[in-house]
C-alpha cells in the first residue's frame, strides 16, 4: 500500500545538550548544558549518536542539502 515516502535521511534532531559535551566533528567546540545540539543516530539496533555543535551542523546541512540536490538533478538529466 502507497504511504508517504519514506525517509531516508539518518535519525537526526535537535536538542539542548543535558550537560556540557564537546562537538564530535571538533572536540575544541564545547557546549555548555542548555546549548542546542545537532544529534545524529547512527544506523543499527545498538545504535549510538553523535552531537554537534551549531557552526559545524549548520556546515553538514548546507553540504547535506547539496548532495541531495545533486542527486535528485541525477536522476533528471532533461531538466
Ligand atoms: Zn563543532
């Protein structure tokens, strides 16, 4: 039965962080409890997650949002 497209991005949310953590792409990127943070799952049933700081998820979401892009213009060669 056709439902809504699946999604197939990685679990990802924001979050405030619960107490002080370091970012997982730069562990200099410290932030406090109450800063938000970008948390991604990762994929499998014990699956861990990663926290990011701000600057470096606003950063994976521009490059993000360019890979999926460049996919979907893949797959539309004529257009
Ligand atoms: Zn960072």
């Amino acid at each position: 039965m056709p439902g809504r497209p699946r999604s197939v991005l990685l679990r990802l949310e924001v979050r405030p962080a619960g107490r002080r953590c370091t970012c997982a792409h730069n562990t200099a990127h410290v932030m406090l409890k109450g800063d938000l943070r970008f948390v991604v799952r990762d994929r499998g049933p014990a699956a861990g997650e990663k926290g990011y700081c701000a600057a470096c998820a606003s950063e994976m979401l521009v490059k993000a949002k360019a890979e999926l892009d460049a996919l979907e213009a893949a797959l539309q060669p004529f257009h």
